[in-house]
C-alpha cells in the first residue's frame, strides 16, 4: 500500500471527508475572524500532518505501537477542556498489527484532543491497556464540545 499524504488521507475516516472549505465554511458560519480562520487553518494542517506521518510510520512497520494522549491547550477555559471521550482514550495502545487499524486511529473528529505517540514494543508499559474495537469512539465531523470555535486562534500565535 502507498504512504503518501493523499492515500492516506482517503483512506483515514475523518480525513477523507474534511476538507480546508469545509473547515473554513465552518468557522465562517460560527462568526470566525479572518485571523482566527487563518491560524486556525494553519494549526488544522499541522495537527493532520502529524497524524497522517503516525498513521505512515504504523502501516510500514506493523512491530510499531501507537499509544493514545491528549494534548492540552495551556489558556484554554476549563469549559473547553478534552471531552469525557478523549479522557478515556488516554493512555489506551494500539497495534500496528491490528486487523482494523484505520479504524481505531485519532483524530475522531475535527477539534479532537487525542494524539498519537509511536512506541516499540520495548516501551509498550508491563500491562498494556488496548483500544478495543467496541471502545473506540465513531469517527465524526466534529468534536461534542466544539471547543475550537469560540477559541481566540489569532491571539495565540
């Protein structure tokens, strides 16, 4: 299979239907600055392009291991702090080797906290705590707290 940015982006539930017009039609809707819409925009291809380098690194070397954290945003309001979903997802690891891979990666959804941290088996820790297929939460459009939306992007760059 090709790792390219564009193959897997199809392939990942959330990227093949995202868009940079969808995002921005977004965030327009919701009374975005320009500003914020470009910093925003700009830390959107950021996020996506860590995770598309993950989700290469996983399909070309199935030994690999992915475990879940959440990224924190040091000023946000405690308000729009990670969801209960992300919460639990923290620390959950997933194998390259699984049979359902794309299924189970982050990001579920646009404004999701959850991120991705490649480990070897060596750094897996003594007891694993796997993602199960069940508990893994759907890939969907955007995150429940909508925390990104009301977040002053343009201050913080």
């Amino acid at each position: 299979m090709q790792t390219d940015d564009k193959t897997l982006s199809n392939i990942h539930p959330l990227f093949s239907r995202l868009s940079g017009e969808v995002i921005w039609l977004l965030m327009e809707e919701h009374d975005a600055s320009s500003e914020d819409i470009n910093v925003f925009m700009d830390n959107v291809m950021a996020w996506r392009s860590a995770h598309l380098q993950n989700m290469r690194r996983l399909f070309e070397n199935k030994e690999l291991y992915l475990q879940i954290t959440v990224d924190r945003v040091g000023d946000i309001p405690a308000d729009q702090e990670a969801c209960i979903t992300c919460e639990k997802l923290s620390g959950k690891i997933i194998p390259a080797s699984h049979p359902d891979l794309i299924s189970l990666l982050p990001p579920y959804s646009l404004g999701c906290r959850c991120r991705g941290k490649i480990i070897t088996k060596a750094e897996l820790p003594e007891s694993p705590d796997y993602l199960p297929l069940e508990d893994c939460p759907k890939h969907s459009f955007m995150c429940s707290t909508g925390w990104f939306l009301n977040y002053s992007w343009a201050d913080k760059k």
